[in-house]
C-alpha cells in the first residue's frame, strides 16, 4: 500500500509546483528569465554609462589610451550596412578588425610587456589579413537588388 501512496504523494507535490509541470523545468525557465533580466540590466547599464570606462566612476588611463580608437571603431561599426545579411556581416566585420588592428597598434606603442606586445602583433597579422579577405570578398558580391 505504501508502495503505491509515495507515487500517488510525490505526483500531488508535482502537480502543486507552478503550472504543475516538471520543477526541474520550472527552475530552468526561471534561472533563464533571471538570467535574461540581468543581461537587459548589464547591457542598458553600460549604454547609459556611454561604454566609457564600463561603469565606473572615470576611466583609467589604460582606457583613455584606447577611447579614439574604439569609439572610431564603434561609429564605424554602426555606419557599415549591406543588403544582406551576408554583406552587412562583412561590412561590420571589416569596421571591427580594423578597430582591433587600432588598438593593438596602441598596445604596441605603449606597451613594454614582450608577451602583450607579441599578442597585439599577432592581432595585427591575423587581422590584417582577415580584413583584406573580407574586402576581396565585397569585391566579388553583386549587391542583392
């Protein structure tokens, strides 16, 4: 009898759970609204803190020696378009490695640490060739009508 009562018991507390589905799914779906909650707050956080300094109360002058170039990288970013999303995929992509390319010069200015300035030179590379791939690419796609 108690056999069949702990079933029956444990299916009554399920069905008592929100929705009377799975808890386990339930948890899931709050976790993720929790989660995308947090994320919208991050995001208008940081947009209203204009992305300068990431929210704190100045920028440091390691962000300041960085602020031209990404926020000519971020204007340049929002200017680049296409008709498809292909070529406003490349456009931005192209927009965004140049910026890259921008602030690893800056690393490589600036910087003394022989392992940062190795890894801002490799941006360079990679990117610089990435960037003359995707501008080859433009060059062989009709724009869509």
């Amino acid at each position: 009898m108690i056999r069949v009562l702990a079933p029956l018991a444990l299916l009554g507390l399920l069905a008592a759970c929100d929705g009377g589905g799975d808890p386990v799914e339930q948890a899931l779906r709050d976790t993720s609204a929790a989660n995308h909650a947090a994320a919208t707050r991050t995001t208008a956080e940081t947009q209203a803190a204009g992305h300068t300094g990431h929210g704190k109360a100045g920028p440091t002058p390691g962000d300041q020696a960085f602020a031209a170039s990404e926020a000519e990288m971020h204007e340049k970013m929002v200017a680049a378009s296409g008709q498809t999303v292909d070529q406003a995929y490349v456009a931005k992509m192209i927009a965004h490695h140049e910026g890259a390319v921008a602030m690893a010069q800056v690393a490589l200015r600036d910087s003394r640490d022989a392992e940062i300035r190795r890894m801002a030179q490799s941006v360079v590379d990679a990117q610089t060739r990435e960037i003359a791939e995707m501008k080859a690419w433009a060059l062989t796609t009709a724009p869509a009508n």
